[in-house]
C-alpha cells in the first residue's frame, strides 16, 4: 500500500499530539512505504545472517587463541604476554559497546539500512585482512588486534541497526517473532563460536577468520541489492552531537580500557587495580559520563535520548537487559575454564584437545537458546513480554544456583542440565525483552533505542568479564601460590624452582587453562626445572591431574561467587521485568473511544530536554495512524463507531503500565 504521507501534526500516534515540533516533531521520518511479506523475510533473513556472524566472531577467537598464538609464536605465557592475550579477547567488545549508540544515532539521521550495509562490507574486509597476518610474535599480535578493532566497528554497524531495520519491516502482531529470531541468532553466536573455533583452528587458524569471508561477500551483495529504507529520513538539518558521542565514546572506552587493565599483574598485586593509570582512567571516565549526561540534557537533537528512559517499557527492558549481560557474560569464560582447566583433564583429555571438547560439551546451553528463544518469541505477540521474560529470569536464576551446588569434578547430565536450563531461561527473556524494548518507542527513534539496547548489553558484557575474573582472581590469589609451591616441592622440585613457578600470576594460570595448556608442564620444561626432578615423578607433573588438582579447590570457592552474583543479577532482572508494566500482546489493544477528549482534559506530558519542545505525550488519538508497514489498523475489539482506528500498543510510548 502505497505510504500515507509523513507524519505530521495530529495525524497517528506519533503526530504532534504525541511528539512536538522539536525533536521529535516536524516529522523526521516519514510513513513507511508498503512492505509485503516477501521483503519481510529478506529483511529477517539478512539481518539474522548479520548479527550471528557479528555475535560468532565475539566467540570464535577465545577457542582458536592456542592454534593462533602458536601459528604466530607467541609464549602466552611469557611476562607481558597476559595483555595481548586480553585485548584480542576483550577488544572486540569494548569497541562494539562504545560505537552501537552513535552508529545506531547515525542510522536515524542518514538512513538505518546505509549504515547497515557498509558496516557488512566493513566486517567481511576485516576478516580478509585478519588472515593475511604476515607478522609473528607481539607484532603479529598487534595486527590481529588492529583489525579486530575495524571488524567490531562493521559489527557495530551492523547490530545497531539490525533490530530498527526489523521493526521497521515487520507490523506489530509478527515483531516479536522477528525479533526474538534475531535475538536468539545472536545469543546463539555466541555459543556456536565455541564449536566452530575449535573445529576451524584445527584445520588452520587463518580459517578461523575466512569462515567470514563468503558470508560476508553475499551478504554484503545481498543487502545493497535488496534492503531499502522503509522508515525514510525526511530532508532538513540533520545535527550530530558530536560532544556527546565524544564524551560517550571517551569515557566508556576509559572505564573499560580501565576494567581490561586491571586485570593484568601491577608490580607484584595479583591484578592491577591499584596502578595509577587504571584508577586515572576510572576516575575520568566516570567524569566524562557524567559531562556525557549534561550535554545529552541540553542538546537540541541528542545522541542518547535520555528521555526515552521515561518509558517505563524502554527503562525496565534496558535494565534487566544490562543485568542478564552481566550476569551472562562472565558465564562463558567461567564454564570453559571450569571445562579446560580442570574437568576435562581429570577426565583424560590431553591439553591441546580441550578448547574443542569444551565446545562440545556447552551445546546443551546452545540449544536451550535456540529452541527457547523463537518460540518466546512468538508468544509474546499473543500474551506480552512481562510474564516470558519475567519466568525466563526465574529459571536462569535458579540454574545458577544449580550449578553453584555442583562439585568440581560433576556429574556430565547435572551440568548439562543446568546449562540447558541457563539457556532456556535465556531464551524466553531475550526475545520479549527486545520486542517490547523496540516496540515502546517512536519509529524515529528505533535506530538509537537499538543501539542504546546493544550499548547495555556489550558493556553489561565486558563488564562482566572484568568482574567475574576479579572476583576469581582474587580467590586464587589467596590460596593457589601456596598450594601450588607446596605440591611442586612435594614432587621433588628444588625450593626456587618451586617458588618461581607459583609466582606466576593467577590471571596466567587461568588463561592458561583457556588456552589448553598445562603451565606446570610449560613453565618447568621453559626453565629446565625438570632436569632437576626424580624420573618417578616427572609423569606426574607433566601429567593431566596435577595442575587440575591444584586449581580445583581455589577456583571452585571463585566460582561459587561468581555463580551466587549471577544469580541475585537474574532475580534483578526478574524484578525489573515484572515491573515494566502490564502485558498487552503486541497485536491487540484495549478498546479506546474515538473522538476528543473531555472539554479541559490537558494531555500527560514528559519533558525531555530544555531547550526544545521536545514532549512525549499521551494525545487523545494516541492509538491510531500508521503501523511500520505504512497501513492503518482499526482498534480491535473496540466498540467505538467507523473510522475509530487503533495502533498497536507494542508502538506505544509512554504509557506506564503497558508493554508489549
């Protein structure tokens, strides 16, 4: 159906009764053109496709670091080796979390779908150059590093504007199956990088990065041949808030420089918080996203549009979003360590196949994901997201506890178990939360509400990381040198030998484990303490069970806090579901009379900025006018007479106790 015109003044829900001739007013977008059903599923398609290479290439590395560091002689674990370990983990991360917001602010000014495609062809050349690294040791650390950077920037692209261009092209009744598809490929990303990493690596490390090239090439080709905006910017002044996105950008990045960084050893700690350069970039980061909030409250045409945190729907999806990300993103790192360091090898497997069978033996969680997530999905369009999302927090809570009360050495079913049920409970909130997230705000701002969502949820993400090897670290610190120097010299290594070896930081010896080597094993045959040790006992240093045995104890009294954190984080999320409002299925909404309001009834306001009429507020015909498809929609259910039309309550905006 050919589009209704822009949307002005009076007309549909986000007319000038609901929006003013500020920022949200003078129509920035006009109606969607028509979108039939065969472009829906191109767009569903494509973008899918988009954000499950992105959320892949997060993953995939952490199970090819042993293949990659040996393809380019690096030691891991050589002193200042830890860093170049850490950025190629956490580099990808930090960059996505600090550019969604700006790059997903860009699409609404420019257009989502031309960001989106250079942000694939951005990626896929990325992933060329990443396997043509002709550099060996901490230079061939750095080019890999270098390039990952510009790959998290085209995936940034992409994922900012995924989720807009979605609902752009999908009416409200199939959004939430849209989008919790979408959602659920990049959740499952994640986890399917872990197999792939390990299948690839062991073919070549280089394939590692070449599993992206042809995807990339047709999507590319596929998206500048078919995507087309459906949501067009209209003609007019378009302002970038450019002290905003460098205050944003700045001190984001410094918080989370400064979280990487602690991580790593400082003049004899075990991490580096204490350093004078971690606790500057704290210090001003903080700082700089305060003057962030300042400048986003004064600006006429905002990055982050503070005010959509009015939306009850928008601030209550975003924070339990971030939650679960915190909750959620420490967990992978945890599980493998768990699996490489200790569980595998107790069970006989040799150090250089664990990464892949650690892999293997995570599907449960994959699954869980990919059978919950569409199927959420698709019944939040029929019951509303907070009973989903609200019941999926209580059964990710609750495997967190599971696994809490597992021993080290665990049963494989009650593992999996418990990690099928993190996945499930995953799943059922992931999808609801983003559709109701997506669909509580105006159609004008859906490119900077999805990056703001990725913003919470990459950063929830690397916060994690940082948190969680803390806690761990911390642990380790206080127990694992001791018993450690006490079991070498129990198996007849010299004193000093014994005492270097368990000098070695905790965080090496975690990522050790990560990296499927023995570092007992590594570190006495690197200094020839072997030599000095009795031949009866040399089997059973370079053996599978020592460094295992060792690690079990310490790291399980880590873990166990780390799971008990994750847990209080899902019943948080739980609660911030349970609080976004009433659920009203994204395709129905409450029958409403046509007509004007009762003579002196004053609209419901929401300031936004301060020097504009930037209003957000509740207009007599709030609940008629265009769908993101461009038509009309009579109210359903609604006794009200001919021409008494109704939007979708999921487009709502601003109405406390609803949700979609």
């Amino acid at each position: 159906m050919p589009a209704s015109g822009p949307r002005t003044s009076g007309a549909g829900r986000f007319g000038a009764g609901r929006f003013g001739a500020g920022r949200f007013g003078a129509g920035r977008f006009v109606a969607a053109a028509g979108v039939d059903d065969n472009y829906r599923w191109v767009v569903l398609a494509n973008t899918t496709a988009a954000v499950f290479m992105s959320a892949l290439d997060g993953s995939i590395v952490l199970i090819a670091l042993p293949p990659i560091f040996r393809g380019i002689h690096l030691d891991p674990l050589a002193p200042g080796n830890v860093g170049y370990l850490l950025w190629m983990i956490m580099g990808y991360r930090l960059v996505q979390a600090v550019l969604v917001v700006a790059l997903g602010r860009l699409g609404d000014l420019f257009g989502r779908v031309r960001i989106y495609n250079a942000g694939f062809a951005v990626f896929t050349l990325a992933s060329i150059l990443l396997s043509f690294d002709p550099f060996d040791a901490g230079r061939g650390a750095l080019w890999l590093i270098g390039w990952r950077v510009l790959q998290a920037v085209g995936g940034s692209m992409l994922t900012a504007n995924s989720a807009a261009i979605l609902t752009d092209a999908f009416p409200a009744e199939q959004r939430g199956f849209a989008l919790g598809i979408n959602q659920v490929a990049s959740l499952a990303g994640q986890f399917v990088g872990l197999v792939a990493g390990g299948v690839l690596a062991v073919l070549d490390w280089r394939a590692v990065f070449w599993v992206n090239v042809p995807v990339g090439v047709f999507g590319t080709v596929w998206a500048y041949r078919r995507l087309r905006e459906t949501a067009t910017p209209r003609g007019g002044p378009r302002r970038i808030d450019w002290w905003g996105n460098i205050t944003f950008a700045v001190g984001l990045a410094a918080v989370l420089i400064a979280v990487t960084e602690g991580l790593q050893p400082y003049r004899g700690h075990a991490m580096g918080w204490t350093n004078p350069a971690v606790v500057g970039l704290l210090v001003g980061g903080v700082a700089l996203l305060a003057a962030f909030v300042a400048v986003e409250r004064r600006h006429p045409d905002p990055m982050f549009t503070l005010g959509l945190f009015r939306i009850r729907a928008f601030a209550a999806g975003n924070v339990a979003g971030l939650a679960v990300s915190v909750a959620r993103g420490g967990l992978q790192f945890m599980l493998i360590i768990w699996l490489q360091g200790i569980w595998l090898p107790l069970h006989g497997y040799d150090y250089e196949d664990t990464p892949l069978w650690a892999g293997i033996y995570l599907l449960p969680l994959t699954v869980g994901i990919l059978v919950a997530g569409p199927v959420c999905g698709f019944l939040s369009d029929r019951f509303g997201a907070r009973g989903l999302a609200s019941a999926g927090m209580a059964v990710f809570a609750g495997s967190f506890v599971g696994l809490m009360l597992l021993p080290v050495d665990f049963p494989y079913w009650a593992f999996a178990l418990f990690i099928g049920l993190n996945g499930i409970g995953g799943g059922m909130f992931a999808a609801p939360n983003s559709s109701a997230i997506m669909g509580s705000v105006p159609a004008e701002q859906r490119g900077a509400a999805s990056g703001m969502r990725a913003t919470f949820q990459n950063s929830g993400t690397a916060l994690s990381i940082g948190v969680f090897f803390s806690l761990m670290i911390a642990g380790l610190a206080a127990t694992l040198p001791d018993a450690l120097d006490g079991g070498l010299r129990a198996q007849g290594v010299p004193a000093g030998v014994a005492h270097d070896v368990a000098a070695l930081p905790p965080v090496s010896s975690l990522f050790a484990t990560v990296l499927g080597v023995n570092p007992v094993e590594h570190l006495l045959s690197a200094g020839g303490g072997l030599a000095a040790v009795p031949s009866a006992n040399r089997a059973t240093l370079t053996g599978r069970e020592f460094f295992p045995e060792l690690l079990a104890g310490p790291f399980h009294h880590g873990l166990v806090i780390v799971f008990a954190v994750a847990a209080v984080l899902g019943v948080l999320a739980g609660l911030a579901s349970v609080l976004r409002g009433a659920s009203v299925p994204s395709g129905a909404t409450p029958a409403r009379p046509a007509g004007p309001p009762a003579p002196g009834a004053p609209p419901v306001g929401v300031k936004i900025g301060r020097q504009s009429e930037r209003i957000i507020e509740e207009a007599p015909d709030a609940h008629s006018g265009d769908d993101a498809d461009g038509q009309r929609r009579p109210a359903r259910g609604s006794d009200a007479g001919p021409g008494a039309e109704s939007r979708p309550c999921s487009e709502g905006v601003g109405r406390p106790g609803r949700d979609s």
